[in-house]
C-alpha cells in the first residue's frame, strides 16, 4: 500500500471506530444457553459504522485444502486494503450442504466480528471453543505456535457445532481417550505444542467418527 493510501485508511478506520455502536445480541444458541449477534446484525453494524468512512468490505468463500473457508477484504474508496488470512472450519463426516452452509455463515459472522471490532458473544458460541486456549498460562501460549493454536482453535469450534457438544464436553472426550489410549501414556511429559497437536488428532479422529459415535 502506498503512504497515502495508508493513512487514508488508518483515518477512515479511526472513523469508523468511532461510529460503532455493539450490537444487541440477537441469536440463541441452544447447545450452550447463551446469545450472539447474527451475521445479519454484524454486518448491519458494520454498514453503519462504516457510512461516511469510504470503507467497504467483501467475504469471500472458496474450498482451501478441501474445507470451506472464508476471507475477508477491507477497502477505501482510495485504494488502501487490508485482508485476513483465510479462516477454514471442518465438517463432520456426514456433513450435508446445509451443515456446510452453516459453516461458512458462521466463519463469516466470527471472522467480520473480530476483524471489525464487533462484540458478537456472550462467553459462549464461537468463544466457547476457545475458551481453553484463553484458560491456559501465558507462558503455555508462548511455547505453541500460531499456526498450531489457530488449528485448534478452529478444530475446537468445528467439533462442538458438529457433535452438539459444548467445549467443556469436547475437552472430557479428549481427556477420556488420553487416560485410554496407550499412544497418549506420556501425554504430561510433552510440550505443549506437541499436547495440542495431539489434542486436535483426537478432535478429528472424533469427527470422523473413528474414536465415538456422534450424539
């Protein structure tokens, strides 16, 4: 981005800060008692902010890897942008095209919620999938790297939307097959990232359905 274009948009964000009012939490998620903000009410709240900025965004949805994922761009109507990382969630096994079509609406929703500002949940929903990243220590998180707590993180929250379960459910699976299973025996001698990829191992094994039938 060039100098100008920049601070164009640095301006316009800083505007747009400004002009954010949070949503009222409209949706329900039954699996975990709590309330979020749709993705009609995010992007309804962006659109609002965003009105006198110059800014714009757009979602885009394609296969990455073989999962569906999402992306979003920020624009100015001078020409500076910026973009997310490609953010992917996996299906169940026996995920039907409206299972993916939740999917992708609920990665939009996360991913413009987070890029934008937008305060979308209640401790539960998509934070409740990473609420076990956030309870570890500092010094734990600084010991795993990004991409390692990303794919956690994503593996978490595809695999409580999957199996109806919530991350506190999730978590009594994983501890259950690492008490079981004799390839997990030195499980607390590990580091952490070497504990989270094995953590995440259990959490696809799960969705394929090759450890525990779906409930």
């Amino acid at each position: 981005m060039e100098n100008d274009e920049a601070k164009a948009l640095y301006k316009a964000l800083s505007l747009f800060r400004k002009n954010i009012k949070q949503p009222v939490k409209d949706g329900e998620n039954p699996y975990f008692e709590s309330s979020y903000v749709t993705l009609e009410g995010v992007i309804k709240t962006v659109d609002e902010a965003m009105n006198g900025t110059g800014l714009s965004f757009v979602q885009e949805v394609a296969t990455i890897n073989g999962l569906p994922s999402v992306r979003t761009t920020l624009t100015h109507e001078d020409g500076g942008t910026m973009t997310t990382e490609w953010l992917s969630l996996l299906p169940g096994r026996k995920a039907t095209p409206q299972d993916i079509g939740s999917l992708i609406t609920y990665a939009k929703r996360y991913q413009l919620a987070g890029f934008m500002g937008i305060s979308s949940d209640v401790d539960d929903d998509g934070n409740q999938a990473s609420q076990n990243y956030h309870q570890m220590s500092y010094s734990s998180q600084q010991q795993v790297s990004e991409q390692v707590l990303t794919e956690w993180k994503q593996t978490m929250a595809s695999t409580c939307q999957q199996l109806s379960k919530s991350q506190k459910g999730v978590m009594a699976l994983i501890k259950k097959e690492i008490l079981e299973n004799k390839r997990f025996a030195n499980y607390q001698s590990w580091s952490e990232e070497v504990k989270r990829k094995a953590e995440i191992t259990i959490m696809k094994e799960e969705l394929g359905g090759q450890k525990h039938e779906q409930r």
